[in-house]
C-alpha cells in the first residue's frame, strides 16, 4: 500500500473512531439506565453492559403506583395546556411584532428577550404570593400559569422570526380585499404557519414536561405532583438505599416519548432551536 | 446573528403614509400584544417587583401579607455588636464562589467540546443526520432524570464509573462522586456538560453551514494548512456565534438549580445561589431573606444580560 493510501485509511479510521466515542458518549448513559430498569433487584447490584433475560418487574411495580401514574397525567395536562395557551398569546403576538411596523415595537422585544433572561427563583416568592392569592396553589393551574414566564418569551421570539420571514404580498393582497387583521391572521398568514407552530409547540412541551423548581414548590400533595418531581421524591427504606431499578424504570417511561419525539421531528426542532437563538 | 432583532416585513409601499388601514392595523397590533403583555405582567414584572419588596421586609412564607418594612437590614444590618445579613454570610459567598466556579468550567467546556462535535459533523459522512439526531438525546432527557442516571452510574459502591475506572487500573479505591466535597463538584459539572453539549453543538453547526464557501476553495488553492484555516478563517468567523452559545450557557448556568439539588441536594460543597436562595425561601421560609437571595441573583444576571445587549448593539452597528 502507497504511503498516500495508508494515510488516508489511517484518517478514516481515526474519524470513524471519534464518531463512535461520540455516539458512545451521548447514548451511553440512557441505555445504561434502560439496562438497569430490566434486572430483577436480585442482580441490580453486579455491573453488566447488556441484559441477557429481560425482566419486567420494575416496569410493573412502577405502574402500578397511583401516584406516578396521576404524575403522568398531570404532566401532561400541564404541559399541553401550557402549549396550548403560549401558542395562542404568542401568535397574535407575533402578527403585531413581525408584520406590523409601530412605535415601541423593539422595547417590547427587548423586554421579552429580557424575561427570558430571567432566573426563575428571583420570581419565587412574588409568584408563590399571586397563585395564593389567586387560589391556585396546588392545582395544575398553578404551574401551567407559571410556566408561561418561560415558554412565552421563547414562543414570541421564534414566532416572530418566522412570521417576519412570510412574503408580505399575500397580507397586502388580503387587505386590498378589505380583510380585518384577525381574518389576515386566521385565513392567510396561519395555515403557512403550520411547521413553525409545530416546532415552537414541541420546544415549549418539552421545557413544560422537564421543569422542576415551580413544580416542586407550588405542588404539595402527591396528586398534584409532576413527572420530575415524583421521579426526585421517589426514596427507599433509607437516604441511601434508593430503590435504583424503580427508578430506573420510571425514568425510562418518562424519557421513551421525548426521545421519539426528537427522532422523529429532528429537522424542525434544530431549526427552531437555532432560529431563537441565531436568527433570534 | 447575535441579538439582530427580528425584522418585520413591513416595508410594504402600500401603507407607507399614516392612512385609516395603517391606523387600523396599529389599533390592530396593540390589541394582539396585550394578552401577551399583560400575562408576562402577571407572572414576571409583577412577582419581580414583589421580590424586591419582600427583600426589603421581614415577609414570613406562612403569610407574606404581615410584613414590615425593615430597610436594607436582610443584607447588611449591625446589631450593635456585630454585622448580620445576607452579605456577611458566609453560606452565601460559598455559593457565589461555587455558582461562578460552577459556571465558568461548565461552560469553558461545552463551547470546547460544542464546537469540536460540531466540526466533526461538519464533515459529510454516510448515516450524518442519524448521528446529528442520535447527540440530541441527551438534550431530550430531563434534566432531573439526567441528574438520577448519572448518580446511579457515579454511585461510590454499584456504580459502573467506578466499576470501569478500577478495571482499567485508573483508580485503587471507589470513589465517592457525589458526597466526597472535593469530587461533587465535578459530578455537578459532569453531568451539565453531558446534558449542553448537543444545544452548543446544534448552535455551531448553523453557524458552521452560514459560512462563506468561497474562502476555503481559495485556501485549499493556496495549499494552506487545515489547521492554520481553522485558526484565521474559521474561528474568527464563528466568533459571534460562540459568544452567543457562550452568553446562553452563562445565564443559565449561573441559575442553575435542579441538577445540584437532585445530584447532592443542599450539601454546601455545591450549593448555588438558587439553591441557597430557595432553602431559605421554602424551606426556612424566611421570604424577606430568601428574597434577598434573589434580588442579589437576578442583579448579577441583569448585569450580565444588560452588557451583553449592549455589546450586540454595538456590534450591530458597526457591521450596518
């Protein structure tokens, strides 16, 4: 083999080598958690790299507690409501700062870039004191408002992007026919929407689903509690004898549809992810 | 690229005088913004503003409506005897000190190895955009279930690091990864920097694909060495981006409270300003104290986040 040829087989190697460590790096660490969650507590203890007989019984223990199931739900229900109300507030939003040139348009930009910005614990205590005034504590409703402070700016900003980035041919021709803003917004502008509503919606399910700090302080009961919270609360005997398959396993039920989702929708969420933060 | 405000296409020739359709759609366009801004109102400058009150008061969390005034005393109050406050505890300065020791490692590391991946799967390969999906997974996790995998494989007896590391002869002893103060640290950071990487690296292969083509073909011509391209073309074009990643990382790691809190919960080894501050806000439920805390926090983060608008500003005006 000419020297050429070595050299270039050599650096092929080397890069597919890298690819690997890399792969091994991100996956690793989640298939390990699936491995655990399959053994039976008799050999949780002894380290292996792969399962030879899968055993179920951490996914039926977990299932079986009514606790973590109404987590489940009540996840859910929070974070599709979440999405639900940042996508509308945010749309019309956005119609006004991406379509419509007026004064103060780039002050209210700024100020929701600035709340993005925000720590979440430096709105902690006058929070906690608007959702008990407002009666909400320990309801979903509690976090599903909460929430808002970091879904909206997020929403608003892609959304935006996006709706500055549509031809304005169609909004003239729309209102040279005399259509009102909202029937320009609704009948023209949305349905050419559709893929960045999609992408923006994901982006702001996911943050609903992993949040933890508002979840953990504006919950109390068992059946209020979300995902991440019940997953934190889950404890053994003692502090140090967590019930790791348990765990596991829980983690694992949790992660699965995320973990889908990003497959599946890989393209848009790189694009909105990168429109918020570079074009953004 | 960096805070370029999005721009409205709204050089319509159609509109371009003040006619009754013009005014109609600014009528329009502030009818659409209120539901936004009065919900931000209600769950952002609102709260905040009640923070900086409480901070300035002795609040209770059983209820905060019983408060009194008591000035600057949460920070900085002397007794007669002796200073008390927030600002000569020295449970606070550790968590300053760790919350900046917390954040300039984690995030040095993700923009180094963000931009790495990221020029790595640069280069066209069979199975790329598998891969490209493959690294997001990490992204995807909670970060509270990221937190519960990696202390399962960091346990001091049954964990597989430890398993790994004795095998390969690197270690003689187990180590204690999350209670061990010296190590929980770096068990905090392990865990961040596994879970950033993919988003640093999502943000450095847009910039990556921006980049003119044209300036490699002639260094390629040229016969100048990849590595001296990287130095004098790349990096310096993919400034702007990197200090974006840099600025995004920043402000959310000097935040950053769920991994600390489920990894080695209120150890003071790794307790961070958010932490430390909703340890006193629940937990002690000292609000006026807590308060405190927070307002501190968010200060150092308004700083940071004014002087990087600032900066974007300028930048933008000199490139227009």
């Amino acid at each position: 083999m000419s020297p050429r040829l070595l050299k270039k087989a050599l650096l092929r190697l080397g890069f597919w080598c890298l690819i690997g460590i890399l792969l091994l790096y991100a996956v690793f660490p989640f298939y390990y958690a699936i491995v655990t969650s399959l053994k039976p507590s008799s050999t949780l203890f002894e380290v292996s790299y792969w399962i030879d007989r899968p055993d179920f019984s951490n996914y039926a223990a977990v299932l079986h507690q009514p606790s973590f199931l109404k987590a489940i739900g009540n996840s859910l229900v929070v974070a599709l409501c979440v999405v639900t109300l940042a996508l509308f507030l945010s749309l019309t939003a956005a119609y006004a700062l991406g379509r419509v040139k007026f004064r103060g348009r780039g002050t209210v930009l700024m100020m929701v870039l600035g709340v993005s910005m925000f720590p979440q614990v430096a709105v902690l205590s006058g929070l906690f004191e608007v959702i008990r005034a407002l009666g909400l504590y320990n309801t979903s409703w509690a976090l599903i408002l909460s929430y808002t402070i970091f879904t909206l700016p997020f929403t608003v900003w892609v959304l935006t992007t996006f709706m500055g980035q549509l031809p304005h041919e169609l909004e003239e021709a729309a209102i040279m026919d005399g259509a009102s803003p909202w029937v320009t917004l609704t009948r023209v502008l949305l349905p050419l929407l559709w893929p960045a509503l999609v992408t923006t919606g994901l982006l702001a399910f996911i943050a609903a689903w992993n949040e933890f700090l508002f979840a953990l302080t504006f919950t109390l009961t068992d059946t209020q509690r979300t995902v991440p919270v019940a997953i934190a609360l889950i404890s053994g005997g003692s502090p140090h004898e967590l019930p790791w398959g348990l765990l596991m396993a829980a983690s694992v039920l949790v992660t699965v549809p995320l973990v889908i989702l990003v497959l599946i929708f890989q393209r848009r969420i790189v694009s909105g992810l990168t429109a918020g933060a570079l074009k953004g | 690229m960096s805070v370029s405000t999005p721009h409205a296409s709204c050089d319509e020739p159609l509109l371009a005088r003040e006619t009754p359709i013009q005014r109609r759609r600014l009528r329009a366009a502030w009818l659409f913004l209120t539901p936004m801004l009065l919900c931000l109102a209600l769950v952002a400058a609102w709260p905040l503003l009640r923070t900086f009150w409480f901070s300035l008061t002795d609040a209770n969390l059983a209820d905060t409506r019983g408060a009194t005034f008591v000035g600057f005393s949460n920070y900085l109050f002397y007794n007669g005897s002796g200073w008390s406050g927030i600002l000569v505890d020295p449970q606070w300065w550790n968590a300053v000190r760790n919350t900046l020791h917390f954040t300039m490692v984690s995030v040095g590391l993700e923009i180094v190895l963000g931009l790495l991946v990221a020029l790595l799967l640069n280069i066209k390969f069979t199975g790329r955009s598998l891969v490209r999906a493959l690294i997001l997974i990490p992204w995807a996790i909670p970060t509270i279930v990221s937190a519960k995998i990696w202390s399962w494989m960091l346990n001091d007896q049954f964990g597989i690091i430890n398993h790994l590391m004795l095998s390969l002869g690197l270690i003689d002893m187990p180590l204690a990864w999350t209670a061990d103060a010296s190590l929980s640290m770096w068990a905090v950071i392990i865990v961040d920097v596994w879970k950033t990487v993919p988003f640093v690296t999502l943000l450095m292969l847009a910039a990556l694909q921006m980049l003119p083509s044209d300036c490699y073909e002639a260094a390629r011509v040229d016969g100048i060495h990849p590595l001296h391209v990287f130095w004098r073309v790349t990096l310096p074009l993919l400034m702007p981006a990197l200090l974006v990643a840099a600025i995004f990382r920043i402000l959310d790691s000097l935040r950053v409270f769920d991994v600390i809190y489920v990894l080695t919960s209120n150890s003071s080894s790794t307790m961070s300003m958010s932490v430390y501050a909703r340890q006193h806000l629940v937990e002690f439920q000292d609000v006026g104290y807590g308060s405190a805390a927070s307002t501190l926090l968010f200060l150092v983060v308004a700083v940071i986040a004014l002087l990087y608008l600032y900066l974007g500003r300028r930048q933008l005006e000199v490139r227009s």
